[in-house]
C-alpha cells in the first residue's frame, strides 16, 4: 500500500505531466510500437521492458520544454520517445554493469546467458532508437542524441576508472555525474526547445543549461538515496554505489572534512576485506548527516540556478511544470 | 613465424586490397582519429582496440564496390570507417558474451570490472559510429547501419534463444548466420554502390545480395573452423561454439543424418553434463566429417551464386578483386 508522501508524489507528478498528457500517450504510444517484434524470442524481452518505464522525466523535459517554447512540431513525441529508448537502453546496460543486481537474481538459471540478453537487448535498443531518428524530419536528432550517447559513455568509463577515488574533488564527481546522469536531461530540453531547427539560440542555450543543472541534481539526490536511504522507501535496491566502490558527493564531503582514523574507516568499508554490507559498515565508520547536507545543499542550489533559466520562456502551465520540476527532484525520500 | 600457406593468403589479400588501398588508408586514419579521447582512462581503452582490427574486409567491400561501380564520392572512406566501427563495436560485445574468451583471461584481476569496460566501450564505439554517420552529407549510412544493427542484434538474441537446438533447419541457421554476420557485408556493398543516393537501383540490389552471400559464406567457413580447426592455423581461439551451445551448420547435417544413439551422444557433448573439452566430447561423439563436407559445399555454392551477382559490373581491377573475394574467404585453412 502506498504511503501518504507517496501518494502526494504520484498527484506532484500528475500536475507537472498534465500540460503534455496528450503527447506523453503518443510517445508511450510510439516507444511501445518500437520494442516490437516479429521474433517471439526478442519480443518476450522487449514485452519485460515494460516494468523499466519509471516516469519517463525525459520524455516529459522534451514535451515541456516544446510547449513552454511554444514549438508544437508533430514529430515531438517521437523525439521524446528517442530519448526514452537510450535511457531504457542505459538501463538495461546498467544491469550487466551493476554487480548487486547480477547478484540479486538468484532466480536465474544462468547469470552469464542473462548477461548476453541484456548486452544485446540494450544494444538493439539502441540501434532502434538511432533508427527512429533517421526517419524524423530533421537530422538534429541523431546528432544531439549520438553525441549525447558518446558523453554518457565516456562519463561511465571515467567512472569505471575511478573506483575508491577518495581525493578525487568535487568538479571530477560532477563532470561523472554529469555526463551519465544530466547529458539526456539537458538534451530533451534543448531538442525540445530547438527541434527541428534552432532559431533562438539564447533560449535553447538557456533551458540546456536547465536541464543540465536539473539533472545532475537528480543524480546527486540519487546518489543520497543510494547511501542513507532505505529500499522500500526509494523503490530501488540501495547501497549499490558504495559495493560497487562509487564514491559519490556525500562520501566525499565527509571524507575531505573526517580525520586519518575515520578515513582509514571508511576506506575499510569499500576495501578489499569482506566486511558484508559495504554501506552498513560505511555508515558505523562515519557520520555521514554532514556530507548527505552538503550534496543537498549543492543539489539545491542547482535546482535554483536551473529555474533561474527559465526566465527565457512566457509564463504559461508548461513553465509552472518545469520550475516544478526541480523541487519533484529534490523533495525525493528517504 | 608464419607457414607459407599463411603468406600465400597475405599475398592474394593484398592482391584483393590493391585497387582500393589509399582509400583503405583513408579509412584506417579515420578509425584512428575516431578512437582517440581527450580522456585519458578512455584513451587507454581504446588504444587497445588497434589489434582488434584484422582484415577489414568490410571496409575493403565498400571501397571496392564503389570503385567497381565507378562511384569516387570523397566520403567512401568515412561510410567504410562507420562499418568497421560498428563491427568493431560487435567483436568487443562478443568479448562479454562470449564466456570462453572470458574465461581464458585468467590474467584479469577482476572479471566484472572487464565485462564493464567492455560493455561501455562497445556502446562508445557504437555511440561514435552513428555519430560519424550523421556527420556524412547523406543520411543513407545513418539509416542503413541502425537497420543493419537492428538485425545484427535480433540476430545474435535468437542465437542466445536457440542453443543446444538441434533439430533447427537449415533456414533457420541461415537466418541466424545471415544476420549476425552477412548483414554488415550486404551494407557495405549496398552502400559502396549506393551512397549517397541510388541511381541504379538493380545494381544496388544484386550488389546487396553478393555482400549477402558472401557474407553468409564467411560465416560458414567460420563455423566450420570453429569446429574442426586447429588455434593455431585458425589464429583465434575454436571450440566456442561447442561450448556456447550453438549447434552449428555442420553438426546440424551431421546430427540429421545420425542414428539415435549418435545424436545422444551429440546431446551429451553438449549437455549439462562435466565431459571436459566439449569439442574434443563432440568429435569423438560422431564422425563430422560428412557435416563439414555439405556446410564447405553450401559455401561454395553461395560464393559462386555471388560471383554471378558482379556481372552487374563493368570490367576492371576492383571487379576481379570483388570475384576473388569469395574465394579467399572459402580458403581459410585449418
């Protein structure tokens, strides 16, 4: 059953969709035709893709933004749902990449044939979606997208290179978090502002920035999440960053202010040593309240920074959404 | 050192490469530029993938259809470098689904971290591949090559979908074979004739379905060495299949031929059962002989049927290139 802030979420979300409802059903409409197949081995798997839609954030920044800019092209929901399909993609991707999720599957017969599904599954995601948007009627697409996809990759290898990087500072953790996490945010704003050509340059320079800003604070709270949430709560398993050795911004602001000793702790806690629940231990070894204030603070102030770029749209219900937006993101809990 | 029958196959390679080589040079330059990063952790990955690059026939295909058909647009060798790219892209996804190559890297210090760049860089590889495509004057590669993806994709998730299926027919081994591997040749043809619009189109045609069966053939020989090859002569590691559970074109003839008692013994070489080295389980199981003698027949029905295809073609040093091709490619020792 679902709880009284959970419930007020579901309406937060509901009114900030409600001025881009009709094109949200058009996308879910258009990705769900997509991930058909005349295969019934691929589309017993591309059907299972269903349950990973989530609030489909991106596809609502596309179709805000567009209304909010006053730009009604046809092909919008179909832009949005290319986005949608990298997402899903990453997602599916981050299945084999994230080792708590492998784990969890007890259920399967076969991990290593489960791995195979979802690298190949993910990769025909995205060959759809690049398909999908050679067939708009303006090359944009493929281009924001294709270069959006090469960030979000590289921001993963980077981070993948990274693990227990407690010095790394706090421009280093952003440009990770960044790149994986605000790279589609700022592209479904700036598509849905230019496509299918950018004839205000100021505008889409200033609602990428807004979607930039407002995605990398959502991976900022998704990191909090990750560290002091409790599962039930946040809908998704937690402590996967600290197993799968990802110092985020709340472990690095407490490790730049702790002592050697806490430091030796909390290195101890993402260490080599079998310690069992990685963030149980982390959290014994430290206090964490300081740093989880930091990054929401940090993620605050980019929220504020974020709606401070729409000053570049007409009021209207479509920009009340957006700078609604950010507070959604921001008021997650835990 | 290498064998003579080894330097034979270089010469007569090279021999087919002639006509095209500055163009392939253009392609290799391309590919390398492609690769390179800003970002050092990247950079170290994709500097390793220069030895993944073998023959390149693919790329080799696109130039010498073009040049066959008398099409010199100054882009070939970019369409070329997005093919190689996107293969590029399917052999470093083979290194996560391919559990023998996993294993046999002993040395890895920790297998998932592996299984991750590698999942990473493959989608890189892809990400950059459409993005190179989309900066072409001619939206034909972008469309073309998500397409080929797509089915190189459903491909390999039906092969996933159909292991220890023995009693598959032969269309369906086609099917699976055709578009894992035939599919980049068909496009490559296609495009090399094509690109940047199609102004013949019964040449585009009968040039495709040369790439296809070409393709198709490579991927038997392939098979076959995979089964009864020697690593050595091979120069990549065989047996895979056998281990995957993929039932192969020259098990399936020798399967359907085979008495009961044959055929449970097949079944148990590739069963759940421990039986060692699968492969070696497998030809002591039966004589495959036979099998590998009508899937080596079935390839060089379809090189042939191809070499009817370049009739398309005026006379000239890329035609004969193309014509011995198939050749070449039936060639390969074990």
């Amino acid at each position: 059953m679902k709880t009284l802030t959970s419930r007020l979420r579901d309406r937060r979300l509901a009114q900030i969709l409600e001025p881009v409802e009709a094109g949200m059903e058009q996308m879910r409409a258009c990705v769900s035709s997509q991930l058909a197949s005349d295969h019934v081995t691929v589309s017993e798997m591309t059907d299972h893709l269903g349950s990973f839609s989530g609030k489909q954030l991106r596809a609502a920044l596309v179709l805000l933004s567009a209304h909010a800019a006053g730009n009604d092209h046809p092909d919008l929901p179909q832009v949005a749902s290319v986005i949608e399909m990298i997402h899903l993609a990453t997602l599916v991707h981050d299945d084999v990449l994230d080792g708590a999720e492998v784990r969890r599957r007890v259920a399967c017969v076969n991990e290593r044939w489960d791995n195979q599904v979802a690298v190949l599954l993910g990769d025909l995601l995205y060959a759809r979606a690049f398909h999908l948007s050679t067939t708009l009627s303006s090359p944009m697409v493929s281009e924001v997208l294709s270069q959006a996809t090469q960030r979000i990759c590289e921001g993963e290898i980077i981070q993948a290179g990274s693990r227990r990087a407690f010095e790394m500072d706090v421009e280093q953790y952003e440009f990770i978090a960044g790149a994986k996490t605000a790279t589609l945010y700022r592209a479904a704003c700036e598509l849905g502002v230019a496509y299918p050509a950018a004839d205000n340059p100021g505008q889409v320079q200033a609602m990428a920035r807004f979607g930039e800003e407002v995605g990398l604070a959502f991976q900022i709270v998704d990191d909090v999440l990750d560290l002091v949430g409790e599962e039930e709560a946040v809908g998704k398993s937690v402590g996967n960053d600290v197993e799968d050795g990802k110092v985020t911004l709340p472990v690095l602001a407490t490790y730049a202010s702790a002592n050697e000793s806490v430091r030796a702790a909390i290195r101890a806690a993402y260490g080599d040593a079998d310690v069992g629940d990685r963030r149980a231990a982390l959290r014994s070894a430290c206090d964490l309240q300081a740093g989880v204030d930091r990054a929401m603070k940090r993620a605050a102030d980019l929220v504020a920074q974020a709606n401070g770029r729409l000053d570049c749209l007409d009021q209207g219900p479509s920009k009340k959404a957006l700078s609604m937006l950010g507070d959604y993101v921001l008021e997650r809990k835990w």
